[in-house]
C-alpha cells in the first residue's frame, strides 16, 4: 500500500472513532503534527507508532503492520480480503454500535458484502471498489 492510501485508511479509522488527530495524540503519545503527516501520506508510521494507534483506533496490530508493508506486501489483494476489511471498518464505525452487535464469526462473504454495501449507502462512503 502506498503512502497516500495508507494515511488516508488511518484518517478514516481514526474519524470512525470520532477522535480528532489532537485526541489520539494525547492517547498514544504520538505527536499531532506526525499524526498529520502520516495521514497526509507523508511519513510511514513505524511499527512503534502502530502500536500506539491499533487499540484507539480498535484495529488490530497485525494489521496494521500488514497495512503499512512491515510484514510484507502481499502480492494482491483477494475479493474476500477486501471484503473483509471493508467489513471490519464497518464495525468498528462508532455510529453503527447500536443494536445487535456481530461478530463476524460464521457469516459469508456475500453476507459481509451485504453489509459493506448497505453501510456504503447509509453514509455516502465508498469502501469496495
């Protein structure tokens, strides 16, 4: 994933929270002005500062390393990859914690599609492409 992409998927985790960069800099430690340069797609966080970001944007480390090329790019990117972590930025958007909440486990991937899709209309938001 390229720098842009990367900081523009970590500006919509951190918006999903409903944090502003000054909140997650007071969280992790991280400083705004880094935060924002990160984001601008500017700087690639080090596996240090995903460590910091993953519990407040409620994301795994793992993926964020993943995200960021610290553990290596994968060659391609599969539907169901996508899908998935389409799904997972739905779930974690603050706005949609309501109600029942899934989990995620035993559902298909025409089932997360669903939901994707039906997020995407709610919100304006393009997450699959």
């Amino acid at each position: 994933m390229d720098l842009k992409a990367l900081g523009d998927y970590l500006r919509r985790l951190r918006q999903a929270q409903g944090l502003s960069a000054r909140e997650v800099s007071r969280r992790t430690g991280v400083s705004n002005p880094y935060l924002i340069q990160i984001e601008k797609g500017q700087r690639r966080p080090s596996p240090d500062i995903l460590k910091r970001l993953a519990p407040v944007y409620g994301v795994s480390l793992r993926h964020l390393l993943e995200m960021a090329g610290h553990l290596g790019e994968p060659e391609a990117v599969s539907e169901e990859a996508e899908v998935e972590r389409a799904f997972q930025y739905v779930m974690a958007d603050p706005r949609f914690q309501f109600g029942t909440r899934l989990e995620g486990k035993g559902l298909t991937v025409e089932a997360k599609r669903f939901i994707v899709q039906m997020y995407e209309r709610l919100t304006g938001k393009r997450l699959l492409d």
